[in-house]
C-alpha cells in the first residue's frame, strides 16, 4: 500500500486526487488550511486518510508534515494564482509567498525526508504558466516557472548525491478550480480529469507531463514564438 502526502487537499486538484488515491487503496496524509475540509475528507475513509492542518507560509509547517505518518510520494499542489495586471504588491507578493516561499519550504521538506528514509517521489502540481510570461499574472507565472527550474535543479542534486529521489512536474493547463472563478478562460478542463492523468503520471514515474493534449500543442507553440513577438501579444481571458 503507498502511502501519499498531498500538500493542498481541501479542494480542486488535490482534493479530486485524493479521492483517487484513496479508490486505489493508497493511504493518504491530506493537508491544507481548511481543518473543516480535511475533517470532510477524512470521513469518506477514515482508515486510509490521516489529515494535518498546516499553512505552507508558516515557519512551523515542516514540523507537521511530519505528524502525517511517513510517506512514499509527496504531492504538492498547494498554491495560489490570479489575474493582476494593475500589480497590486499585496496580490504579487501573497503569490510569491505561498508559491515560491511555501513551495521551496515544502519541498525542501520533504527531499529531507526522503534523503534519509531511502527514497521516495516529490511530484508538484505547476502549471503551463511557466512556460511564457503571462503579462496578466506576472507573479503567478514567475512562481510556476521557479517551480519548474527548482525540481530540475534537486533532480540533479539527487542525482549527485547518490539519493533514490524521484520527480514528477504536473503541468497543467486552465482547470475549472476556484483559482480561475473571476475569469472566463477557453479549454477549461475538470479537476476530476486532471486527477485521473495526475494519477497515472504518478503510477507510471513520469518525469514531466502536460495535462492535456491540447495544451501540450499550445505549450509547443509558445515556445516557438520569438520573445519579441510575444511581447506585443495581448494576452488575457475574457474575465
């Protein structure tokens, strides 16, 4: 039976692949902010799930990963997003907060975790985001493309260190989650949907996936145009 860590279950992505988890007879430590969310959560299997309330902003949270009973693959999805292009601080810097600040704590976490546990699986839910600047969600996008060069950098450091860590990069496209309810934004996929490819990402060991097909064309297609080019794009949905 594996046991999972989703960091970021109370809702959307995390939550739908909890559930999964739990139809496969996986064991689950689900965190996130809402207690009343996990208490939700945990009643639907209540010998499978362990549930901790943890803020990955807070210095603290590293300590309470560690109440959750040990793990075989950490999942992160806890993150935030939105559209900002008046660039509000207070909107840019609670992104980078929670998902660069709150990222890096988690994931450093859990790397030491399985450093000295024999190994394991980091996976992290980041986003096609990273892959261009979106000149509406700077910060968001900024935070994905850190997401994406720092589990590249500990996969190289594993490496190095002889460490049997293993990595997954989710990279999603727009998912109908309630990050994206102030935007009308085209494609939109289900959380449930996502869950279910993030899933058997996770069973397979990939180490990088784009959810879906139709967003691994776009993302192609993005990195085809010049930098120049891109700039003068008007990019934005139709909120």
């Amino acid at each position: 039976m594996k046991r999972i860590v989703i960091m970021g279950a109370t809702s959307g992505i995390g939550l739908e692949t909890a559930k999964r988890c739990i139809a496969a007879g996986w064991r689950v430590g689900a965190a996130g902010r809402r207690s009343e969310e996990l208490e939700r959560l945990r009643g639907l299997a209540p010998q499978q799930v362990e549930t901790e309330a943890i803020d990955v902003t807070d210095d603290a949270a590293p300590a309470a990963l560690e109440r959750l009973g040990g793990m075989d693959v950490y999942l992160h999805v806890a993150g935030v997003g939105s559209q900002n292009p008046q660039l509000d601080p207070t909107v840019e810097l609670h992104t980078v907060r929670t998902n660069v600040e709150g990222f890096t704590r988690m994931t450093t976490a859990a790397y030491g975790y399985f450093a000295a546990h024999g190994g394991g699986r980091i996976a992290v839910v980041s986003s096609i985001a990273g892959t261009r600047g979106l000149g509406v969600a700077a910060a968001y996008s900024a935070s994905k493309r850190f997401q994406n060069t720092y589990i590249d950098s500990l996969a190289q450091l594993a490496r190095m260190q002889g460490s049997k860590i293993r990595f997954t990069d989710i990279r999603p496209g727009f998912v109908a989650t309630a990050l994206l309810r102030n935007a009308d934004y085209p494609m939109l996929m289900r959380p449930e949907k996502v869950a279910e490819k993030l899933f058997r990402a996770l069973e397979r060991g990939k180490r990088r996936i784009v959810i879906d097909h139709r967003y691994a064309l776009l993302v192609l297609l993005w990195r085809l145009i010049p930098q120049g080019v891109w700039e003068r794009l008007p990019i934005r949905s139709r909120a």
